[in-house]
C-alpha cells in the first residue's frame, strides 16, 4: 500500500472514530476497524482486540495509538 493511500485510510478511520465517540454509533467504530485491518489477510482475528481497545479508550487520538501499537505488533507476525 503506498503512502498517500496509507495516509487517506488513515484519516477516513480518524473520521469514523470521531463520529463513533459522538453518537455512541456502532457503525462509526466497525468501518473504522474495517479500514484498520484492511491490509491484513487474516483481519478478522485481530478486530475484536480493536473493539476492546476502542471502548476502553477515552478519545480518537488515544484509540489511534492503541491501534497503531497493535496492528504494528500484529504486521510483524502476521
């Protein structure tokens, strides 16, 4: 994935998360964790530990963090 697409997923997953704090709206938060395992074959046995992460989190920018460490730890496994 090349970097400008990299960045523009990234600012669509900061728009779904923001708009999952604000309306408590599901669907917000499962595009969001969506977009975040979209370069994963096997995505979905990390998105319940992002869903985890998400409602123990506080805001956007946290839950953005959390991910990162996540999914960095999980690309090198993966």
């Amino acid at each position: 994935m090349n970097s400008i697409t990299r960045v523009r997923i990234e600012e669509m997953i900061t728009r779904k998360l923001d708009a999952a704090f604000a309306s408590e709206e599901r669907q917000g938060l499962n595009d969001a964790i969506e977009l975040a395992v979209l370069e994963f074959e096997k995505g979905e046995e990390i998105k319940p530990l992002l869903e985890v992460v998400f409602n123990s989190c506080q805001d956007t920018d946290e839950v953005l963090i959390e991910w990162s460490k996540i999914l960095n730890d999980y690309a090198k496994v993966a």
